[in-house]
C-alpha cells in the first residue's frame, strides 16, 4: 500500500471491497389451467431456454409446482416476472411469475 507523510500524519491508501449485488431467483408456480405449451413459449421469449430446456423446466413447474427459469440481479429479475404476468394476462392465463433471493 502506497503511504504518505503529510505533516505531521501518515496516510494510507486502501482499497474499497465492493459488495456484489444480491441475486434473485425468477420461479414459475404451477395452476390447473396454464397449457404447458404456452409456458414453453414464455421460457424460450422471456428466459432465451432453448425448446429442450425450456421443456424441462415446463416439467419441473408441472410435477413439483415450481421451478427456476434464471437467477439475475433484483432489478432484472424484477422486470421479467412482470413481462411474464404481463404477457399471461393478455393471453387470458393465470400464470404466476414471482423471484426470491437465492
């Protein structure tokens, strides 16, 4: 570390530690009423899954009645459950789209 006299005082440099960001887990719920093909359409428009895993998550949603479509700084996170709400309900479905900090 560089030091400086100034006076009758010794100065040191230090080094600041940044803090990373909190990340946030972006999860689908399970309903009745959601067509699975659709969920497989928000997964591959909103998260950029390929059809495959896009797939794969649509099954974990289906079977356990949740499941992680991405893990993104709070306010990206964010904005894509409310692009997934939002693109739900224009499509008359009750998909909920909601993000937990991991």
């Amino acid at each position: 570390m560089a030091t400086r006299q100034r006076e009758d005082a010794v100065l040191e440099a230090r080094r600041a530690r940044v803090k990373q960001p909190p990340m946030f887990k972006v999860l689908l719920l399970n309903d009745d009423y959601t067509p699975m093909d659709f969920v497989v359409v928000v997964l591959q428009k909103f998260f950029a899954l390929s059809r495959e895993k896009a797939t794969q998550v649509m099954l974990k949603v289906h079977r356990e009645g949740i499941g992680v479509c991405g893990v993104y700084p709070k306010d990206v996170a964010a904005t894509k459950v409310e692009q997934v709400k939002s693109y739900a309900k224009q499509h008359q479905h009750p998909l909920q789209c909601v993000m937990e900090e991991t």
